[in-house]
C-alpha cells in the first residue's frame, strides 16, 4: 500500500473528495492511490493535517449514541467518525460480536438479545443507531416466507417485531435523534402499509421528526446497493437531506477495490500468496460449479428472466453484495480474462466494497466473513449522514448533560 493511499483511507475520504479537496482530478487521485504516479510533498503534509485535525474531533466526544443489531460495527463507525462516543452495543451473533470485539477493543461487553435487555439498563444517550432486521421487509425475504406460508412484517413473531424494541427505548430514553436502516423495500411492503405503521409510531405517537431518503452506495463505493435511511429528532432542527453530499459514479469500478495482484501491496493472510500478493486460487470457481452457473443463467435467459451471474471487471460496478455471498459468490464474480473460471471476492475485498478500510481486521472464517459484510452497511453512506446529522444534534444536546463519557 503507497504512504498517500494509507493517509486516504485515514481521512475517510472518497476518491471524488479527495480530488475536490486537495484540488486535482479524480484520475490523479487514483493514480496516486495505485502508485501509478507521486504526488507532491504538500498533498502529503494536507493529508497529514486532515487526519490530525479529525482526530482532534474524534477526541471531543461530541454525543454519545446506542449501537443495535450492531453487526460488525459498520453504523458505529460512521458515528464515530462524526465525533460520537459508543455507550451501548447489543448483538446477538457470536461471530459478528467477535469481529466487532477485534475492531473495537475499548468497547464494553456486547448485550445479546435486546429483546431480553431493559431499557432502563441501557445507558443515557443522544442519538439511537439501528440497523434492525430487514428480513420481514425485504423482496428475498417476503417471498421467502410466502413460500413457507409464513408471516412476515409486523405479523412475524420474531424479526418483525424488533422494531418494537426501538421504540420502546426510544419511547424510555427519549434520546435527541435517531439513525435507522433497511432495505429500500421496506416503503413499498405490504402496499405500504409497513412502512406507515413506522411512521405514524415514530412520529405522532413518539413525536420525532422523520426524514427518508433511498442512498445508493454506488455513489461512494463501486456496488449498486439501495438502502433506506431514517433520521429523526425530537424536536424540528431544520435538517434536509438537500444537504447531502453525494460524489456519485463518476471514475469509479471495481479496480478500486480488487487486490492489485502485482505486488504493490503486501500479501494478507490466506486471501493473497507470494510477493506478488496474487489472490490465493482457493477463490477461483471449481469446473463444475462455474459450468453450473452459466447453465442456470442459460436456462432463464431463455425463459425470458433475468437470473444469473455477475461478472464483474476492473470497470464494473458490481451487484448488491449479499449475506449469501458465501454458497457461490455468483452475484460478483471477477473476470480473469478468456477461457478462465471466474473467481469469488475475497474477504478483504469485500471489506473495501462496503466502505471499510485495511485497518479492520477480519478474524472469522471466510463463510462468516462473507455473511457480516454481506449484512453490512455501506460505511462511506452513513459517515455521510452522521456529518450532516452531526450539527443538529448538537443543537439538541447543548446543556442537555448526556455528554458525560467518562
């Protein structure tokens, strides 16, 4: 990895922010970022500056939050990067509380099942963050249910009704804002009648503000991803999503995320082989299931349906990056040229695409991996929105005393 693209990732920036930035084109940008080209000793020296300056900010501790259905930690991170403080973590997956321990060591014990967890023993805090199971919401897992003949939405007797353990922390705690999370379907679910239910919970029963807005991750990282964002406050603070800044596709693809392969970056564990950091061929798909893959995709194209792989090059933006990534990796697969069998992602690179950096560590087996990112939100996206959620959170907090963190 080149000394600029380490200070990058450190500043949390996009490609398309750092060129605003620092004052050149996106193709500098990324030239620097592969060792293509070496930038200036004052490109540094700013760089150097930023990641001092955001961490001076880091360091105020400017409002505290919650962190349900935490998974590995992707909405924290966001948080923290806008001056919050973690008091409070609840998930209920050992694998994903291993990962989110290895990354956040300073974090106290993580609460399992929040269902089973009072809300008078969770922490005063200033903003709620919850990315609570879209399961019930989501296309793939509504038809999934009506094929089982089940339940879903706020008639499940599990997932569904988790939302309800936000509200009543919410209704308890009565915190200054809230950040939540689902699948862009979740509006449209059950002819709308899901999402009103949130609604009219969130905000004539509880009294908060609402504010929606669907955000592709495609404008931050190279994968189509849709998700549905709700910010609410307690009091009306005049915030607006036309304060979004949204870099969008421009000079973005998949180069930006795949292991080089040519020994500019150091090899990882399992994921890459020799000097030359050359993805380990234990990702490359086997005969049989690539040739089963083209088949199926054969098959329904002939049918008329749109079902099959995703191949994917350095210029792509890819599929939305699934938590069943780990069966057959068939949503993104990476070309590797004529006559050769595709090959999966690897845990590391499908850490890039959802926003991470090569500081977060990965201590779970590959199928585990593939699952908590697949799961995982975009971080660059709600990083995004906890800046524009920061000011007016402050405005709510200021001389409220929650900002006691010891």
């Amino acid at each position: 990895m080149t000394e600029f693209e380490m200070l990058i990732q450190q500043t949390g920036w996009s490609v398309p922010e750092a060129a605003k930035m620092l004052g050149y084109s996106e193709g500098h940008v990324y030239r620097w970022k592969r060792g293509e080209e070496v930038p200036r000793d004052g490109i540094i020296n700013l760089l150097r500056m930023q990641i001092a300056s955001h961490k001076s900010v880091q360091s105020e501790r400017a409002f505290t939050f919650i962190d349900l259905f935490a998974g590995i930690g992707g909405l924290r991170r966001a948080m923290d990067g806008a001056g919050g403080h973690c008091v409070f973590t609840s998930e209920w997956d050992k694998y994903a509380q291993k990962t989110y321990h290895a990354n956040y060591p300073d974090n106290r014990e993580i609460a399992g099942d929040i269902r089973e967890v009072d809300a008078a023993d969770i922490p005063e805090h200033d903003v709620l963050v919850a990315g609570f199971p879209c399961q019930p919401f989501s296309i793939a897992g509504v038809s999934k249910k009506n094929a089982l003949g089940r339940l879903h939405g706020f008639q499940d007797e599990t997932q569904g009704t988790l939302f309800f353990d936000v509200l009543r922390i919410l209704m308890h705690h009565r915190p200054a804002a809230f950040l939540l999370e689902n699948v862009k379907n979740l509006k449209s679910h059950d002819k709308g009648r899901t999402f009103d239910v949130i609604r009219r919970k969130l905000t004539e029963e509880l009294g908060y503000t609402l504010h929606t807005q669907v955000i592709d991750a495609a404008n931050f990282v190279p994968q189509h991803r849709e998700r549905i964002v709700m910010v609410g406050f307690r009091e009306n603070t005049g915030f607006s999503y036309d304060d979004l800044v949204l870099p969008g596709r421009a000079g973005r693809g998949m180069r930006d995320i795949l292991h080089p392969e040519d020994g500019t970056e150091a090899p990882e564990s399992h994921f890459t082989v020799g000097d030359d950091a050359k993805v380990s061929d234990k990702y490359t798909l086997s005969d049989k299931l690539w040739q089963f893959l083209q088949g199926y995709a054969a098959k329904h194209k002939a049918a008329g349906n749109g079902f099959g792989f995703g191949l994917v090059d350095g210029n792509s933006i890819s599929r939305t990056l699934s938590a069943r990534y780990y069966k057959d990796g068939s949503e993104i697969l990476v070309s590797r040229g004529e006559g050769n069998n595709p090959r999966r992602l690897t845990p590391r690179e499908c850490a890039r695409l959802m926003g991470y950096d090569d500081s977060f560590r990965i201590p779970v087996s590959d199928t585990q991996a593939y699952k908590q990112f697949g799961n995982s939100v975009a971080v660059p996206v709600f990083a995004e929105v906890a800046r524009l959620m920061r000011p007016h959170v402050m405005a709510l907090t200021e001389g409220s005393g929650l900002l006691k963190v010891g």
